[in-house]
C-alpha cells in the first residue's frame, strides 16, 4: 500500500476537511459546534500543517462554519431520526468521517454505511484498526469504483442495505464534482428507500449568487479544484434542486439555507464565526 500511497490515500479535500473540524477546536471558542479531533488523528498531518495558508484561522472562518454548521445539521438529524427508529445510515462520499467513533452509543443503534473509492477505504480501515478503534459490526466501509462505473446502490446492497427499511442517506460535499444528471440519478434511486426514509444533500449556488464577501474564497476553491483535475461541474439554486427532489419522486423536499443553519448554530456568537449566506446550502427531503 505504500507504493500506491498517492492512490491510496484520502484526496486533499476530505483531509482539509478533518483538519478545519480541529482546527475549530483549537483557535475558535466555546461553545464548539462540533467536536472532532478524531479526523485530525486519522489524517496525521505533519507538524507544520497549521501553517499552510488554507488553514489560515481568520482567512479560512466562514468556510470553516459552512462546513461545521452542515456536520452538526446532519448529526443532529441522524440522532433525531435514530430516536425514532431508524436503524440505517448511509454517508456518500465519506472521506474522513469520524461519527461512528464520536457517537459510539448513537452509532451502536446503528449500521452505518460509509461510501467511497476503494483506495481511501483500505486506507481508512488501516488507520482505525492501528489507532485503536477497530472495525465495529456496526460500521460497513463499502468501497466503490466510480470511474470504472461500478454501481454504487448494489454494492451498497451487497454490503447489507435493506432497501425496505428506512435510513437516513447523507452527501456533502459532493454535488458540485458531479453532472446534474448525475444528481438526478443519485436523488431518484434514494427515493426508492422504503417511505419514512431522510436524504440531505449540500449544494453550491451559482458563485454569483453568493455573498460578496465569500465570492472571493468560493472562486479560489473552484480554481484549486480545477487544477488538481476534480472541477466543480454543478451549482444549483435552492428552488432548481427542490424540482429535483421532487421530480425524483420524494414526497416532501424542504432548502435549509446557510442562513438558517447560522441563526441555528452560531446566534450569539461574538467572534464572527458564521458561514457565509448563499455558499453551501442544504437539501433535505423525505420519501
């Protein structure tokens, strides 16, 4: 695994996001809105990681927001739901994700199916069984091969999703790397969840239509993510990726707006962390 390290490894972006969730911890103060150390130790970056220019504590705060006030949104769902009942989780896309290793009496109620390439699932089991946390009954790593079109919802099946129970399906993150088509197909096969079945998504409005003041950052994060050969394809408006939603076949879809999820999470807070309004945005809908 070694030779094949450049492969093998999560790609910059799941690490970015492991690091900023630490470094909410270490320069921002309470109360925290999520508390995660555990992506931080699984990525194990070099000691001068808090250096690099995008973790900048001032230059990198709404963005840093953004992606706290999504996790918290969708880890309080999961908990909300779980209390009902709900006895799956399925997070595409799910990189550094560390919710079964923080919530472990949440994530016992639990199978919890994290999805993503093969390379970073072997990696990420390594990492968990040498830092100690091992590999729960609860917790499945389904490994799926997107560029060689391997299908993701039979693999997900295979590794033991029963589509006639219902789950709560997570991706963030995800939807500005793929086609609208793409999209629409990933929303309309989460549909054929059993009813009672939850699926949140972030999304990315149209550059122009952000806040001014983050326009600058969200042109430098597409700019880094053509270069590194991952372009952000897609953007939608909340009322585009309702149609969606619907179209697909929900029975109830709703936007969460950045600006919600401030009010939500960082109402009082004197240190200016927020995320920006009309970045990153949420849907959430229901079959």
């Amino acid at each position: 695994m070694t030779a094949d390290k450049p492969t093998t490894a999560p790609d910059s972006t799941a690490v970015r996001v492991a690091l900023w969730r630490a470094l909410h911890l270490e320069v921002d103060p309470p109360p925290h809105v999520i508390e995660d150390e555990v992506g931080l130790r699984l990525a194990a970056p070099d000691e001068g990681w808090r250096r690099r220019p995008d973790m900048d504590p001032q230059g990198t705060r709404p963005f840093r927001a953004s992606i706290l006030a999504r996790a918290r949104f969708i880890e309080d769902l999961v908990t909300e739901q779980t209390s009902r009942g709900i006895g799956q989780y399925v997070i595409l896309g799910a990189g550094l994700d560390s919710f079964a290793q923080r919530q472990p009496a949440i994530a016992s109620r639990l199978t919890i199916f994290e999805v993503d390439r093969p390379g970073p699932q072997a990696w990420k089991r390594r990492r968990l069984i040498e830092l100690g946390f091992g590999m729960p009954a609860s917790l499945r790593l389904v490994p799926v091969d997107f560029e060689a079109g391997e299908d993701w919802w039979r693999k997900l099946t295979a590794a033991g999703l029963d589509a006639g129970r219902p789950a709560v399906v997570a991706s963030t993150g995800v939807s500005m790397y793929l086609t609208k088509e793409a999209v629409a197909a990933t929303l309309r096969q989460v549909a054929t969840l059993a009813p009672g079945s939850t699926f949140v998504m972030s999304f990315l409005l149209p550059i122009e239509l952000a806040d001014p003041d983050a326009r600058p950052g969200l042109q430098m994060a597409e700019k880094g993510a053509r270069a590194s050969g991952t372009p952000f394809i897609s953007f939608f408006t909340p009322a585009e990726m309702l149609a969606l939603a619907r179209d697909a076949g929900f029975k109830e879809a709703r936007h969460v707006s950045a600006a919600a999820l401030a009010e939500r999470y960082f109402a009082g807070r004197t240190d200016g962390l927020r995320p920006p309004h009309n970045a990153e945005e949420l849907l959430v809908a229901t079959t």
